[in-house]
C-alpha cells in the first residue's frame, strides 16, 4: 500500500489509491472505498427494551427503566481472570463474566436473520438518572456468538492461554468490539464539570472510536451498560470532586437507572451499510 501511494504522489506514476482500504471484521476482508465512512451508510438506532432486549424498533411504552447499583468500592473488572498486566487479547475479550453481574445491564437482539455490517463512528444516546453526583457510564458494543459455534483447533501456535486466563470457548463468545467510558459531570463539555441532580433524568451523548464490522447471521449484537471498568479507568467516586484528591469516604455506591420509554428511548446509534 505505501510503495504505490508514494510512487503516485511523489513522482506521478500509477494510478490513485482509494481513498480508504478498510479491514472489515467478522468477514476479516480488506475493502477498497472511496470514503469513510462509506457513503452508502444509514444511520440507525438499536434501542434497549424491557426484558433485556435490543431492536431497531424505538420503544412505544409510556413508561420504562433499568436500573443497578454501582459501587465504587467493588467496580466491574475488564476481564474475568487475574492478570497484573494488561492482556492485548483484553480488547477482543469475552464478556460472559460481565453480562453475570447485578451491576452490569445487558441488551441484545434475537439472532439476526441476516448479516448487519456497520460501518463508522458508535454513537451512544442514553437517557440516565442517578442518585449521585457524578458517575461514570460506560458502554460496550459486542458480537454473540451462536452457541454451536465450534471451538478452534489446538495448535502450537494459536489458542494458547494468557497467564490465567480460561481457555476460549466460542459457543456464546461474547466478543468485545468497542468500549468506552464517559464521565457524566462532563455531559455539558469538557471545560465546565457539572454535577448530577440526584434522581433528576438527563442525557449522556458521547462518540466511541469508528469500527468496520459486520455481524453475521445467527449471531446476536449485545450492548453493555456498566459504571466502572477496573483499572483500565480509575474508580469514579460517584460524588462531584477532585477525583485524583478523592478521600476514601468520598467513595459512595450509587444507583444508577437507564431509561427505556417513548418519550425517553436509549440506545446506541451508528452507520449500518445497506445490502448489496
């Protein structure tokens, strides 16, 4: 790719590459295309509903919430076995151990009857209430698998487990594609830290990095919500301060709703690729 881009714009020969050669996950292709991202995508909404479900239909009932405790003082890890390091295959982990916990909600579709490839910027919109003055709401996008997904064969060089890490079952894989953490006190701009108003309902926007994935069919696209994620973010104390300056007795649990309703619907939005 670098040799024919110089030989193009350094010394004019050959022809123009496009302007974006993607890696598309989950189909694991290289894509040629002439924007990003592509011109063709939609912009689409999956919404969570009661009973843990996750449509592109928005909601219609008058009146809908989740709710967990989040306690500062035990927060939810970012990966279900010990580790003192930071493990590369965190980042693609499975998240079973996290969709387990009372603290975490968890939202995902029936399996899906075709393939559903997104294409760009993840864009979550959550409605949220706390009992707090600040608090964190982190958000993870991911791919389920099917639970006859067959296991990879043992070789010397792949599947080898990480320091205590369990060997990686692919049935019901619940592989990790985007995370990130938004700090609520931020919700107005990153100059001006505003507290929460204990129990009164508000917006929480915020833009994950870009992804080219397609999910396949059968499998099942899940969303977690979740308001720690230990230690790749530091503990927020869920009260408005200094955080770096924060007393232990700053470090209060807090209950955090998410809102599922007509009039306040959440979700995630992002740039889905029609079919061919």
């Amino acid at each position: 790719m670098q040799f024919p881009f110089f030989e193009h714009y350094l010394k004019g020969k050959g022809a123009a590459q496009p302007k974006a050669v993607v890696f598309e996950t989950g189909t694991n292709v290289w894509r040629n295309l002439d924007a990003w991202p592509p011109k063709a995508a939609q912009a689409k909404t999956l919404y969570f509903h009661a009973g843990g479900k996750l449509s592109f239909t928005p909601p219609t009932e008058p009146s809908g919430v989740d709710e967990y405790v989040s306690d500062p003082n035990h927060p939810v890890p970012f990966v279900g076995y010990t580790t003192d390091t930071v493990p590369q295959r965190y980042m693609v982990d499975d998240q079973r151990f996290a969709s387990y916990r009372p603290d975490v909600l968890v939202y995902q579709t029936d399996p899906l009857e075709e393939d559903v490839t997104i294409a760009g910027p993840i864009t979550p919109r959550l409605k949220i209430a706390s009992s707090a003055t600040d608090s964190d709401f982190d958000v993870k996008l991911i791919d389920v698998y099917p639970e006859d997904y067959p296991d990879p064969e043992e070789s010397s060089h792949g599947n080898k487990r990480i320091q205590s890490a369990p060997p990686l079952h692919m049935g019901g894989y619940q592989q990790l594609l985007r995370g990130e953490p938004f700090r609520a006190k931020f919700r107005s701009g990153w100059e001006k830290p505003e507290p929460l108003t204990p129990g009164r309902q508000t917006a929480i926007d915020f833009a994950m990095p870009d992804l080219f994935h397609t999910f396949r069919r059968g499998h099942r696209i899940m969303v977690q919500v979740q308001s720690s994620w230990f230690p790749l973010t530091d503990r927020n104390p869920q009260t408005f301060t200094d955080i770096p300056h924060a007393r232990p007795e700053a470090f209060q649990k807090a209950t955090e709703q998410v809102f599922r309703q007509k009039d306040a619907a959440s979700g995630v939005e992002f740039l889905v690729l029609p079919k061919d």
